[in-house]
C-alpha cells in the first residue's frame, strides 16, 4: 500500500473505481457538508469560525457498476476521534452477541478471531473462548479487558497483516481462521489493499465475513442520508464477487440483514471457486433485475435516489416547519453521522431542532457540524418535554418509540417515508380544540 501524503484538511477527488480502476461517471451530488462525525464544542459553535466542508459527489464505474464516493477526505481526520461506539445502543449490541453466536454455529468455535474495525471491542466480548486480535485507529477505551485477546491502534493494511503473521509476537504465525470486518469495508479507499491484507492473515481454510449496507436497501428507502464521507463504497454483490476473484478469492455467499437499515453479511475464502447457495444466488439476479448493472447504475441512482429526494424534501420540511411556525418545540432523537447528511440536504437545523438527544454520553454537551443543534442525553425528552421528536437515528425508530411509551409527546420518523406517531400531548389538544 502506497501510503498518501495528506496536508490538513486535504482531500481528492477520485475518479476511478476502487474495486476494478475502471472509469467513472457522476450520478448524483448532495450538498457538502463538513466531516459527519466531527462534533464541535460550545467554544468552537460560540467563536463562529467557519467549517471546513467537502463535496458529496455519488460515481458509479462504467465497467463493473460499483456505487461509490468520489471525493476522499484524509481518513486520520475521520477516524482517530470517532464519537461512535459499537457499545452505545443496546440493539446493536444484541445483534453483535446473535451474529457472533450465528458465526460459531456455523463454523464452530474459531481458533483466532480479528476484528478489523473493532472500535469498543463490544463484538469480541462474545468469542470469551477464543483468542482475539482488534484493530481500530480511533482513540477509543475498550468496553472491558478481552479475556484472551489484544488490541492495536492503527488502520488495517497489507502491511501490518504481514507483520502480525511474521514479525510480531501475537500467536498469528499460524494466521487467524476467523476475521470480521463490520461496516468498515465501505469506509476505507483502497480495498484492494485490505483485501490483500486478509488475504496475507487468513488461514487456508478460514472466513472472512464482513457486513456492509447494502445499495438495494439504499435505494428502495430512498437513505441518502447514509451518503457521507466516512462511507466511500455503497455495495451490492456483482461488483464484490468479482473484486474478490481477481484477487484470488471468492465470495461465496451472503445473507440479508437487518441492521443499519438493511446490510449484506458477506463470506469470502481464498481460492477462487466456491459453492453459491440460493439465496446467494437470488440476491445475485434481483440486482441484475432492477437495473444494477455497469451499464444502467448510474441511471437507477438517478431514479431512485436523486429524483426521491425532493419529495421527501418537500414533505419533511413543509411539515417541520408547520410545528414550528404553531410554536411548538422540536427535539431529534439520535445524533448519528447520516443526521448531518439530512440536515445539509434539507437545509434545517437549529432553526428547527430545539435540541438533540443521544444515547453515547461521548457526544452530550457537543455540537452537530455545520448546522450546531446541541446533544444531549436521553432525559433531556421528560425534563424539556418537547412537543415533536423527530427520529434522526431512523434505523433504530422501532426499538427507540417502544422504549419511550410512556413519553407523551408526538414522533416523526423521517425515512423511507414521513411518518407522524402521536402522542398523548397531540391526543389531548386534540380533545380540548373539539
């Protein structure tokens, strides 16, 4: 891997794929927007000192059909202080214990588990059996010691992979026959050189299975919202499967996932041929059958994303705007990266969110970048009694409204569509205007 020299602040614009090098076309281009998870404090947000924003232009490549981010910002200025944690939300961390328990049902327990991306260590927790290896850049304090495992700071590359296997005293000599990567495979720019890495550190036999979003599921919701610059590639399975066969491995397999709005969980082995199963396979043809192909991706991004974002422009704000103008307060549940993206897009932020509530304490007392709506915890909803929350964090809005029954203000989910949950607050106004 030729490692990039970055000034501060700097970023390109690439315009070849970073799956095949083959050419690309611009699809679609949302607003800029400063680093999604580039938090500001009060000091920054009073100084009212200009941020620094980046293009979002959307390519697709004219040879293999792959979906991705042109422009790439300087990954030590996303990812050494990254405010997510695997660990933050109970129902990503139930699905981090019921994937980690899938993988050994299906392949027994491993004997050395690496988790490339292991931010908190909250998924390695659940391999107590097993000895494990995390990788992360971000400066982030694990949740607990690893009962038998380690942990390195740094971005994961052919190069380390080599050294872990040769040069460096982990018990890898032997390599991992387990390595997991999930939703990192679509934030780094050079994925041939992670491939390689994998590559280099598993074992003859083992899996590498990683979870990424799925473009289908990006579509079909209309998420543009998942378009920001820690998410370089927006994947689906055509232009994977071939990637890993001219590197000489095979994706053999992959399942549809709930999470993070609808992901693909991937399994790749060395060698180049492998069984398909059906629902591989169907996976396969249904891409082909909408249209992602390299010859009509770039038009079906257009469509369906492009064309779609007016329309909820429109509802969104018109109805956003309603609640305020009646002097209502309006709070966001969920300060997750995507937010800024809609916020940008939509052009609103402080003007209509009072205020934001999170789960991570990492974020409370911090500023979202560029529109500067305050975080803050989760009591915030029953101390400042908001008329309106308003489901920044849509992934989560099943698990996020049945916790809070008993919060009497109204919800409104924003994708795939707008959706308004009322409350007892709206229910009783309702009784006293009758």
């Amino acid at each position: 891997m030729t490692l990039r020299s970055w000034g501060p602040g700097t970023h390109f614009i690439r315009t070849t794929c970073r799956l095949c090098s083959g050419p690309t076309t611009l699809a679609l281009e949302l607003t800029p927007t400063p680093p999604a998870n580039e938090l500001r404090s009060r000091s920054f947000v009073e100084s009212e000192e200009p941020e620094e924003v980046f293009p979002l232009p959307v390519h697709t490549c004219d040879a293999c059909g792959h979906v991705q981010l042109a422009c790439v910002v300087d990954p030590e200025r996303l990812f050494r202080n990254y405010p997510y944690r695997s660990g933050a939300s109970p129902v990503f961390v139930e699905h981090l214990r019921e994937y980690a328990s899938d993988l050994v049902t299906r392949f027994g327990i491993p004997k050395f588990v690496v988790e490339i991306g292991s931010n908190d260590g909250t998924m390695l927790r659940f391999f107590a059996q097993t000895r494990t290896l995390g990788i992360d850049p971000a400066n982030i304090e694990t949740q607990g010691p690893f009962i038998r495992g380690f942990f390195i700071r740094g971005f994961f590359t052919s190069e380390m992979a080599h050294r872990l296997r040769y040069e460096q005293n982990y018990g890898l000599e032997n390599g991992a026959d387990l390595i997991i990567a999930n939703h990192v495979f679509a934030h780094a720019d050079d994925l041939e050189d992670i491939a390689l890495g994998v590559r280099e550190l598993l074992t003859d036999d083992g899996v590498f299975v990683f979870e990424v979003g799925y473009l289908v599921n990006v579509l079909r919701g209309t998420y543009f919202d998942t378009i920001y610059h820690e998410h370089l590639s927006y994947h689906h399975l055509g232009p994977l499967v071939r990637f890993f066969a001219r590197l000489g491995m095979c994706l053999y397999d992959a399942q549809a996932v709930d999470t993070q709005g609808g992901s693909i969980r991937c399994f790749v082995k060395k060698g180049r041929s492998g069984w398909w199963t059906d629902e591989f396979d169907s996976m396969l043809k249904y891409e082909e059958l909408i249209g992602l192909t390299p010859e009509t991706s770039g038009t079906l991004v257009k469509q369906m994303l492009g064309d779609k974002i007016e329309k909820v422009k429109t509802d969104l704000l018109s109805l956003l705007r309603t609640i305020k103008a009646e002097g209502h307060k309006i709070a966001g549940y969920g300060a997750p990266a995507k937010c800024v993206t809609l916020m940008h897009t939509l052009g609103f932020g402080n003007d209509i969110l009072d205020f934001i509530v999170d789960d991570s304490p990492v974020k409370h007392g911090m500023f979202t970048p560029g529109k500067h709506v305050e975080i803050l915890p989760v009591s915030s909803l029953y101390e400042r009694k908001p008329d309106y929350v308003l489901v920044l964090a849509w992934n989560f809005a099943e698990s996020i409204l049945a916790k809070h029954r008993g919060f009497d203000g109204s919800w409104i989910v924003p994708l795939p569509k707008v959706v308004t949950h009322f409350g007892k607050q709206h229910e009783l106004g309702e009784k006293a205007m009758r």
